[in-house]
C-alpha cells in the first residue's frame, strides 16, 4: 500500500502528506488500548472470516449480514479488525493512527455469489451513491473488484478508487455520526414502548 497516498487521502484529509509516517507499526504505538483491535494476531484473516470476526467492534453490527457492505483491515502488526462497512474502517483507520494497515480487503458487489467474496479495497473501484445501499451513511460506498462492473452499476453515482471513497466518509462523518445515533435512540423508544405494551 501506498503509505503517504493513503494517509493523505484518507486518515487526514490531505494534511499527512507532508508529515513522517512510521516504516512500521511498533509494539506500544500510540493507539489507546481501548480502540486496538480484541482478536488475537492473525496472519491469515481471510481464512475463515466471517468466523472469526463475525460482528463490527464499532456498531457490533453482524458482519455476514452486511457481507456487502463489510471491510476488513489487517494491520502489519497482524492484528486484524473486521468492520460491518467503510465507515466502521474510517473509524479505525482513525483510532489505529500508528497502526499501518497491511491491506485492506472490501467486498466485490459484482460477484454472483450469495456471500460476496472480498477483494483488494486499493485495487477496487467504488460506486459513491447511485442508488445502492448504505451502509452506515447516508451516502453509500459500493465496492467493486471490476471498473466495468462498477460502471455498469453506477447509476446517478460517481465512481471512486478507495482513497476518494475514503475520503467521501470522512467528509460525511458528522452527518452520518448524527443520523445513527438519532436511529438507534428511535429504537430504544420503541422497544420501551413494546415492553410497556407487553
């Protein structure tokens, strides 16, 4: 991966270009304990996947649920974590900043298969907006292992490589951030509502 790229497009919003970016994720980075990823090293993540990380550690949303949606980073220190979307992976992108992402893998919506599979998150080409689902955003994100079928799903969307779809969470961060919180207080409602009924 494209280290300064990356940090720049994404994490900081184009002010790390400029700034020293580690060689390497060091034991006892500045990553507070609280937000390091819970499972134990694993040097081949995608092995089993959905087994192993099966909820987001940000929303605890179920993984293979929004296998369509999901992303997983795997850190070069082998910690891995396995987000239900890529706000979640902004969110650890963020969290984990002296954390260097090995790879990032995001799943190909112009797969067949009833699961879709993951592919390079660098390599793919996303879909922002175009009528597709969102997934923690009121803009969705769709990733793609192939331009062409991105393109053909494009709709009134744009297409963008991970650094621009990055960045675009980013950018909605806030807004997003507000419509979750206003969802999930819905739902608390209704469900002290329901247990007052019943």
């Amino acid at each position: 991966m494209k280290r300064r790229q990356f940090l720049a497009a994404g994490t900081t919003l184009g002010l790390a270009a400029t700034v020293a970016v580690p060689a390497f994720a060091a034991e006892g980075d500045g990553t507070p304990m609280q937000f390091m990823p819970k499972k134990p090293k694993d040097p081949t993540p995608l092995v089993d996947e959905l087994t192993k990380y099966q909820k987001c550690p940000y929303c605890g949303m179920d993984r293979t649920e929004y296998h369509f949606s999901r992303h997983l980073i795997h850190y070069s220190d082998d910690l891995v974590d396995g987000t239900c979307s890529i706000h979640c992976a902004a969110v650890s992108l963020s969290v984990n900043l002296d954390r260097v992402p090995k790879a990032i893998y995001a799943p190909d919506n112009g797969s067949g298969e009833a699961i879709k599979p993951l592919t390079s998150a660098e390599a793919a080409t996303y879909v922002i907006g175009g009528g597709h689902r969102g997934v923690m955003s009121k803009k969705p994100k769709t990733s793609f292992a192939s331009k062409t079928a991105a393109e053909a799903a494009k709709g009134d969307g744009e297409l963008a490589d991970f650094n621009k779809a990055l960045t675009a969470t980013y950018l909605g961060m806030a807004e997003d951030t507000m419509m979750i919180r206003m969802k999930r207080e819905e739902r608390r409602r209704k469900a002290m509502g329901d247990m007052h009924k019943g």
